[in-house]
C-alpha cells in the first residue's frame, strides 16, 4: 500500500473517545443553538403572542419535514460508527458520501412541499387567520434553505459517529455567531434591512445555515476531516439499501413523532386559544437547555456502541449505553429543577404583560421539567438503540408512547372540557411508557445482533 492510501486509511486516532469527550462538544454546540432560540423567544416575544405562536407552528412544521433527513442521518450514524469502529475507514467515507447524496435528493424534494403547500399545512392548527399567514411565511423561508440544512446535518452527523465531535461544535458556534445578529436586522428591520418580522427568523436561520454548510463541505472537499471525501466506489445497491434499511424506521418514527405533535397541538390550538399554544412553545424552549444536553449523551451513547460492536465488543457496548443514560439522568434532572424553581421569572421576562399566556407557560413547564429524567432516558437509551442500528423498536416505543397515550389522553381531556392543564399532563403517560420500554428493549441484549459486522464485509474488498 502506498503512502497516499495509508494515510488515507488510517484515522488521526484510532482508538475510542469517552462518553465525555463526545457529549461535552455536543452539548457545548447544542447550547449555542438555545441560546439562540432564547434570543428568537425574547425577539418574536416583542411582537406578541400571535407571533410566538407562528414561529412555534413554522417550526412543528418544518421539523415534520425533516423526517427523511432524521432517516438518512439514523443510517449514517449507525454504519459509519460501525465501519469506524471495525477498522474500515474507507467504508466510513463512502457512507457519509452515499448519505450526503441521499439527503440533498430528498431536501430538494422535501423543499418543494414547503414552499409550495405551506398554508394549507399550517392551517391544521385551527390557529386565526393572522397567525396562519405568519406561520405560512415562515415555512416558506425555512424550506427554501432546506438543502443547506441538510448539509450541516449529514456531514455532522458522520464526524461525529467517527468520534469527531469538535468540528461540527466550531461550525456551530461560527452558525450562531452570524445567526444572532441576523435576527435582529431581519426581524426589526435595522440598517436598512427589510423589516420581515416573523419571517426574520427563516432567513436569519437560512443564512447563517448557509455559509455554516459551505464551510463544512469545503473542509470536507478539502480533505481536512479524518472522514474524507471519495470520488467513486460510493454508489453501491448493498450500501444503499443497508442505509435505508436503517433508516426508514427512523423516519417512521419521525413522522409518528411529528403527527402525534401535530394532534396535539392541534387539540391546544382549536380548543384552548392561541395563548395556549404559545405557551407549549415557550415552555419547551425554556426547557431546551435540558434537552441539548441530552442530545449530547445521545449522540455519544449512539457513537459508542456502534463503535464498540463494529470492534467486536457488545459488552463495552452495553456499558457506554448505561453510562450514556446515567450521566444524562443526573445532569438533564438537575437542570429540570432550576428551570422548574425560575419558571415564572423566565416566563415573565420572555412573555413581558401576557398573563395569560405565563400562567400557562408555567403550567407546562412545571409537567415538562418534571419529566427531564425520563427524557433522559428517551434521549440517551434511544439514541444507544439507534446507533445499534435498532430502529425499529424506538419507532413503536414512539407510536405507542405518543400516539397511544398522549394523544389519547389529550383527546379525552379535551371532551372533557377539563383545563389545558390535563391536556399537558397527558405528556407524563407517554414519557413513563416509552422510557420504560427503551431500557426493557436495551436489557433484553437483542439489539447486539440486529446489524452483523459481516453485511458491510462487502465494502472491505
């Protein structure tokens, strides 16, 4: 072998991080993205309650379309840290080339849902016709970047799985420096800037994902990443299939997540008034910084156990799950108790005189941070499932959690004309069901075999 081809084949370091040293940079990424969501609180709050609700709609929207790029990335992480993981590096770049290709095919098609349909998709939200229009906008933008998204998503969700958790934090943070400061010209309109309010928030996002993504592909085009980019071999019929097969019950499960949200807050926002709608939003984004750090130990519990059974360790495997879950547990519990004893400060200063609207923010943030340890374990425990290549199970968790109880519950309470309280409440049933079923599913071990180290034998020759 040549010089060119061992160093193209031999990592920076070959052996495997910590579950620290992959969650910190992730979490560190994932809090610059809530402090910006903070900040587009704090913006969009100014402009009312109407306003807050359009962002929180654009949003459930959008996130809705993203289902196949959740699918694509689920797929990356899982062969390419098992790839990674079993020595075969070369496998690990054509994946995250066959996923890049995948993920832009479907963003362009994905986009042109959202431009073109997106008042007819906000309007299942039962919201008021000035409300609907601003959600409508915000879609529209959000769509039109949504191949710059799918970029920064797929090329960051490779390095990761390779153990690379500090680049995608740097382009992150580079992301958010320029985010901030686009909101605020866009959203007010200052120095000249058209003045787009709600939609602000879309372009401000946009942009900054845009050159975010155009510096990420072209360190990668540059070859400055331990996964590197590949010209050929990459378009294989087994690589593919094996990355949908992995990935469309991420995907399933992201439509049932996002359909279940749909119902239920299609309940809140037809019967108890665009107040309570608001106030979902808001509650959830003064839970977010719980929830990045259990992004973190997601994606390190999904890095690590892939890795670990592509190098033929289940048993190490299992330990960085359970560690992974732990650690969420303790630090995602913590933070839930802070955001729960400041809830109606917080709410005050996002919110200004919209008592209604605080009360209710207070109401769900009260349920929701309660909920943090069993988040935890939906984040972590999952995450550890999926980066197994175990899809399928996360999905009926989800179904069953989501579907079957929350919205069933909502449903009920909301026949029942019971306060909005109940309908929020409805979030504990789910939570106690999937998390339970999660750690049942990771202690039964089946997950160990549901990919075999011998289906990516192909890729070595």
């Amino acid at each position: 072998m040549d010089a060119q081809a061992q160093k193209r084949e031999t990592p920076v370091e070959n052996r495997r991080p910590s579950i620290w040293e992959l969650a910190f940079p992730s979490i560190l990424g994932n809090l610059a993205f809530t402090v910006v969501g903070l900040v587009q609180t704090k913006f969009i709050g100014e402009l009312g309650t109407q306003a807050l609700a359009a962002v929180g709609a654009g949003q459930r929207v959008f996130f809705a379309m993203q289902a196949v790029l959740m699918a694509v990335s689920a797929g990356t992480t899982a062969l390419v840290a098992r790839a990674w993981g079993a020595g075969n590096y070369d496998e690990a770049s054509r994946v995250t080339m066959a996923s890049l290709v995948l993920a832009g095919a479907f963003s362009l098609f994905i986009m042109s849902i959202g431009v073109f349909f997106a008042g007819s998709i906000a309007g299942v939200f039962g919201l008021d016709s000035h409300t609907l229009e601003l959600a409508a906008k915000n879609i529209r933008w959000l769509s039109f970047f949504n191949v710059a998204f799918a970029v920064t998503f797929i090329l960051s969700a490779a390095l990761r799985a390779s153990g690379d958790a500090w680049s995608p934090l740097w382009i992150g943070v580079g992301i958010n420096l320029f985010n901030v400061p686009f909101m605020y010209l866009f959203v007010f309109g200052q120095y000249g800037f058209p003045k787009l309010g709600v939609a602000g928030v879309a372009v401000a996002a946009g942009i900054s994902f845009s050159l975010g993504g155009l510096v990420l592909l072209w360190l990668w085009l540059s070859q400055r990443f331990q996964v590197k980019h590949v010209r050929g071999g990459w378009w294989r019929r087994e690589r593919l299939k094996q990355l949908l097969a992995v990935g469309y019950p991420a995907a399933v499960e992201q439509m049932v997540f996002q359909v279940g949200f749909f119902i239920f807050l299609i309940l809140i926002g037809n019967f108890y008034g665009t107040e309570a709608f608001a106030a979902y939003n808001v509650g959830a984004n003064l839970l977010m910084v719980c929830m990045t750090v259990g992004f973190g130990f997601s994606i390190a519990g999904s890095t690590l156990v892939g890795q670990n059974l592509g190098a033929g360790d289940p048993e190490g495997a299992a330990r960085s799950g359970w560690r992974a879950c732990g650690m969420a547990v303790l630090s995602m519990g913590a933070l839930g108790l802070v955001v729960i004893f400041f809830a109606r400060d917080l709410a005050t200063f996002f919110l200004g005189d919209e008592q209604l609207t605080i009360e209710y923010t207070v109401q769900y943030t009260y349920l929701l941070g309660a909920m943090m340890p069993l988040l935890a374990v939906d984040f972590a425990i999952g995450g550890s499932l999926r980066g197994a290549g175990d899809t399928r199970f996360p999905l009926m968790a989800t179904f069953l959690g989501l579907i079957g109880v929350r919205c069933t519950l909502a449903a009920i309470f909301t026949y029942l004309e019971l306060p909005v309280f109940w309908v929020y409440a409805a979030l504990v049933g789910d939570y106690l069901l999937k998390g339970s079923l999660l750690v049942w599913r990771f202690r039964q071990g089946r997950w160990m075999t549901v990919l075999k180290n011998e289906e990516l034998a192909y890729s070595r020759a």
